[in-house]
C-alpha cells in the first residue's frame, strides 16, 4: 500500500494544518513524499479533502441478537463508506453487552472488519437499571467507555457508575433523559406535537438528567460523557459545568444539527432553512422518530452554534439500524433511531455550505476530538500510521438503499440528493474503501 494523493487539501485538526500538499503513504504509513520511488502510483487529488479518519463514539452494530438490521461486518462497511475509521459499538444488543466473555468474543468477531471496532460496556447488568456490572473487568477485556445507551444511569447508582469507570480510567456516557419527564413520549413537545396529536417530550427531560449528571460527575470527579444532546439548555449547563472545573465532554447527532420536529409533519427543510413546504404524504413517517427525539428548530440552531463555537467535543452518529417492519409502522408503533454512518459528513457539509461551521470545525469534530475521548490518537503528520479519510466536498449522491453498505435503510434522507463524496479511507494503514481511485493493488 505505497502511493501518492497528489495536491489534496489536507485538513489536519490535530496541528491545525489546512494547506494544498501531496500525501505520501508508504507501507501503510505517511512519510515524506521525497521517499516515493518515481514509480510509485499517483492519485491526483486535486479537490479532494484529507483528513484523519473520523472516529464514531455512538454507533448501533446490532449483533448479537440483531443481525437483520446490522453486522459487525455489515457496520463496519457503512462506516467506512461514511469515512469512519473507528466506530464505538453501544451495548444495548441482546444479549447487552455486560460481561467480558462476550466483549472477547465480539471483538474477535471484529478483527479484520473494514473499521476499528470499539466497545462500550454496559453499565447495569442486563442494562436493567438494577445492579452494576463488573466495569474492571469489562475495561479489561477492551471496553473503552460505559454507557447504558436507551436509558439513563438510575440516581441510586449513577455514583457508584461514575467511581467505578473512573477507577478504570474511563469515561461514562450518558444517555441523558428523565424517565418520568420523557414517558409516553413520542416526539418533540411543542406546537408540531400539538398539531400532530403525538405525546410531546419536554427539553427538561434531559436538562433535568444533565444537571443530575453533572452534580454527579463534579462530586467524584469522573469522565463524563453526554451522548446526543439535543437541546440547547442543556449545552448551556455543560458550558456552566466546564467553568467549575467539570470534565465532561460532549456529542450531538448530524439529525439534530439538521432536522427538525417539523420532519415528523412532512416538512423537509434543514434547520437552517426557513422551513418549507409541509408535503402531507410525508407525515409521521415512523423513519423520523428518535430518542432524543428531532428538536425544535431553535435548538438545532443552538446546537449548531455550540458546534461551531467547540462547546460540542464531536459529531456522533447514533447509528440505529432497523428492519422495515420496524420503521414502516404507524409513527406510535415506530422503532425509535435512524441509521448515520453513510450520511454524517455529508449533512456536515451541508451545514459547512450554509455557513453554519468551518470545515476545519466539523472535521475535528468527526475526528481527532471523538478519538481523543476514547484515548486514541489522530494525525496527518509525517511518520504517522496512515488513518484518513480522502473525500470530494462537492460531488454529491442520492441515498438509496441499494447503494447503501449498512443492512438497514431506515432514514427519511432517503431519496435526497447529498454533497461530499467518500473516495476512499484508510483505517489503520489498510484501505477499506476505495470508490475507484485507486488502482486495485496500489
Ligand atoms: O433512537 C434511539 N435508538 N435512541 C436510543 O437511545 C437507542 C437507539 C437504538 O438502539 O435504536
């Protein structure tokens, strides 16, 4: 694997470089353009965009237990389709991931996947709220964080949660929502909601669990981690919590930067559009349900300027596959989540067209940011491994489910028309995907 991606931007958010340069890779590792032989291959990368592969702290594999909607292989394809080269698996499979046996006997399932596949262990047994598992252990057999995804950590344990992952040097991620303020809930409270007739849920469901959280990890002083924010009172009180010395960190979704609960009405316009026409044909399609659910378009702003500003550490993807029996349901009877690793960066760009944020912004936060949380290093540097993502910011692609690598398709893009291309990624100095610009053994 020698050969040169001749005069690409390379964006590098680890030592802030953003220039036209060539990009050697030699052996799998990035050296000095001057060390290619003169025979070496040469990709002309003029327009392309490098970066360092981007790494997904919240992905849904779904195996065990799921393999109709996702495989670990299956997962790890649509993630390098997407420029992910590292994804962390959410533990909420079936069985859940709780004991460190089955964290062995996944990750050898996933050795040899297009992407790094991480996981993240359960934090209750059976993830049912009501004893701990052996985090120690669990942190032992590989997992890099805790987390019981689809719920929050119950108070009589958040603690002991928080202490325990600490003990290990790891962070807590939190799924952050009231149950008793989010119950029955189906979409974003507020005026879409009351015009549907659907159960709103209230911002202070997850406020209310965010400042529980904070409390708690500024008592221990743990990691912790707020996965899919989606509001934004609750950036407000992590921008409140780092001032007091905190350390917590942070990640919101690509839908909900850019959609909003007026999708669940039939209305298709990004956040930062005016909102649009409300097709009718489009309402409560069971594809725009989601935990948390799509947020008012105010917060989608706050959350983009949260982005832009670095209060939000990464874009994470909650990648939740589905089956269509699941998804194509009346909106009550709806799976809750929508798949993400194919169209992250490209709803990225669409916010970077619309001004909303830098490009070198969104690429740290797909990148080196997620990947320092979980103690993984990013960089474009010379004598680096190579990890990178080379993308055409421009090119733009209809999502279809026949084009599509993940098992599932469960998500109101489909049909639309998206910028940025994926030509290829190198996940840990093997290229795992290649949209033929290379030759077939450079
Ligand atoms: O929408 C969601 N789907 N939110 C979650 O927290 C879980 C996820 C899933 O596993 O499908």
């Amino acid at each position: 694997m020698t050969f040169l991606l001749a005069g690409a931007r390379v964006v590098d958010p680890s030592s802030g470089e953003d220039a036209v340069r060539d990009v050697a890779i030699l052996e799998g590792r990035l050296v000095d353009p001057a060390q290619l032989s003169d025979d070496a291959p040469r990709v002309d990368a003029a327009g392309l965009v490098v970066a360092p592969g981007f790494c997904d702290l919240h992905t849904h594999l779904r195996e065990p237990g799921g393999e109709g909607a996702e495989t670990i292989a299956s997962g790890a394809r649509a993630a390098v389709r997407g420029g992910f080269t590292t994804v962390c698996a959410m533990p909420n499979t079936s069985p859940p991931l709780d004991d460190p046996d089955l964290l062995a006997d996944l990750a050898s399932r996933a050795a040899g996947a297009a992407a790094r596949v991480r996981f993240i262990g359960a934090v209750t047994r059976g993830r049912a709220g009501e004893a701990l598992t052996d985090v120690a252990a669990l942190a032992g057999a590989g997992a890099v964080a805790f987390s019981d995804d689809g719920a929050a950590v119950p108070d009589a344990l958040l603690e002991a949660a928080l202490g325990a992952a600490m003990a290990s040097d790891r962070p807590l991620f939190e799924h952050a929502e009231d149950p008793a303020l989010a119950a029955g809930a189906l979409m974003r409270a507020g005026p879409t909601a009351l015009r549907l007739g659907l159960t709103g849920w209230p911002p202070a469901a997850e406020l209310a669990c965010v400042e529980r959280d904070l409390a708690a990890a500024e008592a221990t002083g743990a990691r912790l981690h707020l996965t899919h924010l989606s509001t934004g009172a609750a950036l407000d009180a992590v921008r409140a919590a780092r001032r007091r010395g905190v350390r917590v960190t942070c990640d919101v979704t690509p839908h909900h930067l850019a959609l909003t609960d007026a999708w669940v009405s039939g209305d298709r316009a990004w956040s930062w559009e005016e909102p649009g026409d409300v097709d009718g044909a489009l309402a409560y399609d069971g594809r725009c349900r989601v935990n948390p659910p799509l947020p008012a378009r105010d917060d989608a702003l706050a959350l983009l300027a949260g982005l832009a500003d670095g209060t939000i550490d990464a874009i994470a993807t909650d990648h939740a596959p589905h089956p269509p029996e699941r998804t194509l349901v009346p909106f009550d009877a709806a799976a809750p989540g929508l798949i993400g690793l194919e169209t992250a960066l490209s709803i990225g760009l669409a916010a970077v067209a619309a001004g909303r944020v830098p490009l070198p912004v969104l690429l740290a936060a797909l990148s080196v940011r997620p990947a320092a949380i979980i103690g993984e290093q990013r960089s474009l540097a010379v004598g680096s491994r190579a990890d990178l993502v080379a993308f055409d910011p421009v090119a733009t692609w209809t999502v279809m489910p026949e084009t599509l690598a993940s098992r599932s398709s469960n998500t109101p893009l489909l049909g639309r028309t998206l910028p940025g291309v994926v030509r290829l990624t190198i996940a840990d100095g093997r290229v795992t995907w290649n949209d033929g610009i290379l030759a077939p053994r450079a």
